[in-house]
C-alpha cells in the first residue's frame, strides 16, 4: 500500500507585516548610511538627525489614525460589495 505524506510548513506572522518591517528597516539603514556618508560638517548632520527624528516621529504619531481609517473604508467597501453581490444574487 502506498503512504501518503504530508508536508507542512508553518508560518509565524504575516507576509505582509514581514515585507513591511523589511522594508522599513531596509529604508532606515540607507537613511542612516546616507546621512553618514554625506560630505556635511558634525553641525549640520547633527541637525539633519534630530529634524528626520521629528519628522518619523510625527508620521509614527499619525500611523494609526491612518491604518484605522484605512480599515473602516475597507470594511465598507466589502460590506457594500457582500450587499451588491447578496443583491443580485436574489435578483438572479
């Protein structure tokens, strides 16, 4: 008789959220990398440090705002596609 095998494979986390850490992380290092390679005084890389900390820390400030808006306008949408599609279904 033949035996049937299985193969499994887990995955921790989502592809999404992991390509998006990667990406962020990536984007940060050439960030960094960037501003320390650049030909500018100690002064003014200094100074372009703290206002691209600023910066991040404002969009960070409006990142989950930004995701539950964008989550209740993905609700909606299916929400009205389920009821367009439960529509013409009926009609049908």
């Amino acid at each position: 008789m033949a035996r049937e095998e299985r193969v499994t494979c887990c995955h921790h986390g989502s592809s999404a959220g992991s390509a998006a850490t990667g990406f962020i992380i990536g984007a940060l290092a050439g960030g960094i990398t960037a501003l320390l390679l650049a030909p500018r005084s100690g002064a003014e890389t200094r100074a372009r440090f703290r206002r691209v900390a600023e910066d991040s820390r404002e969009r960070a400030e409006r990142l989950p705002l930004a995701v539950r808006e964008a989550g209740e306008a993905a609700a909606q949408a299916f929400s009205e596609t389920l009821a367009g599609s439960a529509k013409d279904h009926r009609a049908g």
